[in-house]
C-alpha cells in the first residue's frame, strides 16, 4: 500500500494571505473543469480580499509601529548609539491598503477547510492540479497524472460488473452517469478489484444505459489521478415482471 499522505493546509495566519492569492487564481482558472459554481468562487475571492487587506496592514505597519516605538524610547532616554543627535525623527504614518468593499464572516477558515475537501474528491481533481492549487505536499504517484486507469466492464445477471486493478492504491471510487450528457455522480467505492452495481432501476423500467468511471483512493480515502477510461453498459431486470 502506499505510504502515510501527508496533505498541506496553510498551519499560520501569516500563511494564509499569500495561499488564499494563489488558491484562487488556480481555481479560477480551472473553473470549469473542476465545476466550480460563482457563489463558492465569489466567496473564496471575499476571504482572499480580506485576508491580503490585512495582510498589507501587518506589512506596512509593523515597520511603521516599530519605529514609533524606537523613536518614543530616543525621545525619552535618548540614543546610545548616538549621543549627539539633536531632535528626534517623527515618522510619517504609510498610506494603507484599500478596505475590501465584501465582509467575511468569522471563521471562514472552517468553511475552507470543507471546500478544500471537496475539491480533493473531485471526479477531475489530479495531484499536478492539487499541488498548483496549494492544498497537496505528497510525493506524485506514477499512477496520478500520466497513467490513465484501464476500466473494463459486463453485465452479469442484468448488473453491472465492473473489473479494475488497484495497483498501489487502497481501493476506487465508482461514478455513474444515466444518460447521455449528463454529469457523472459517485454511486459506491470499491476496496476490491471488482465491482457490481446493484442499484436499482426506476419504477416501470426495464433496462437502462449507463456509463462507468472510476477513480483510484489512498489509504485515507482520498482520490488521486486521473479517471479511468468511460465504460457503457445496457443494465437489465433479471426478471421482467409479466
């Protein structure tokens, strides 16, 4: 099996500024393919407007403040290192970033913590991506990026049987699509190299088609790599009824 995963999620508020900037940018560039809806892109945009606002603050005035302080103790007791200065020096207050015109709510960092997860469940989520995104640190698999995963399938007693091999990984994730078109959904998991589908069909019919995808899953259940190659199969009652 593969070593322990050792995912990164910014551990300081220092971090989190200069993550949440680049976090962004990557997922707005990759948008559509991960399927990312406005409101949850406008929302991670609010927290890095506000976290860069104070961020600068911290930048501009910790210099400032220091200052202050060093120039209050020379007026006070003077300068050791130069006895003969003659006024203090009275420094200029910075010009401040501009205020984000978006609040943030309290504890937006918990509503980021469940985002980031579902992007590393996502059907077209790959360790390159995570790692661009800023919330992957593992070493790459060979199977994550270049490797796309052989997904064969049958239909055994009307079911549908899938077959692929777990090469390194804990098990893999089952996706669905029921019609042409549509979007795939994840309908099981799968820890052995096969797989049947023994969900049933609508009310009143009687075979349907559907198309398969797998993602292989790490020892915390986490999904990594590509998804395999799409699998179709007409799925059937065993029985009709009569």
């Amino acid at each position: 099996m593969e070593a322990t995963v050792n995912y990164y999620f910014p551990p300081t508020p220092s971090e989190y500024p200069g993550w949440t900037g680049n976090f962004y940018t990557v997922l707005f560039d990759n948008k559509t393919l991960l399927g990312i809806s406005d409101d949850d892109l406008n929302r991670v945009k609010r927290f890095r407007n506000g976290l860069a606002y104070y961020g600068d603050c911290i930048n501009d005035y910790d210099p400032f403040v220091s200052k202050c302080v060093s120039n209050r103790n020379i007026m006070i007791y003077g300068d050791a290192a130069n006895p003969e200065l003659a006024l203090t020096e009275y420094t200029l207050v910075p010009t401040g970033p501009v205020v984000p015109t978006e609040q943030v709510p309290p504890n937006e960092h918990a509503w980021m913590v469940v985002f980031v997860g579902r992007l590393r469940k996502n059907p077209n989520m790959n360790a390159t991506l995570s790692k661009s995104l800023g919330i992957d640190a593992r070493p790459v698999s060979k199977y994550e990026n270049d490797v796309q995963l052989v997904l064969k399938g049958k239909v055994v007693n009307g079911q549908a049987e899938l077959n692929c091999p777990l090469k390194n990984f804990k098990g893999y994730e089952v996706w669905r699509r029921d019609a042409p078109g549509g979007d795939f959904s994840k309908v099981g998991v799968s820890i052995a190299r096969y797989y049947t589908d023994t969900s049933e069909l609508p009310d009143g019919v009687n075979s349907a088609q559907r198309t398969y995808i797998v993602r292989m899953i790490t020892t915390d259940n986490v999904p990594v790599g590509l998804p395999s190659n799409e699998v179709t199969l007409v799925v059937f009652r065993a029985a009709v009824p009569s």
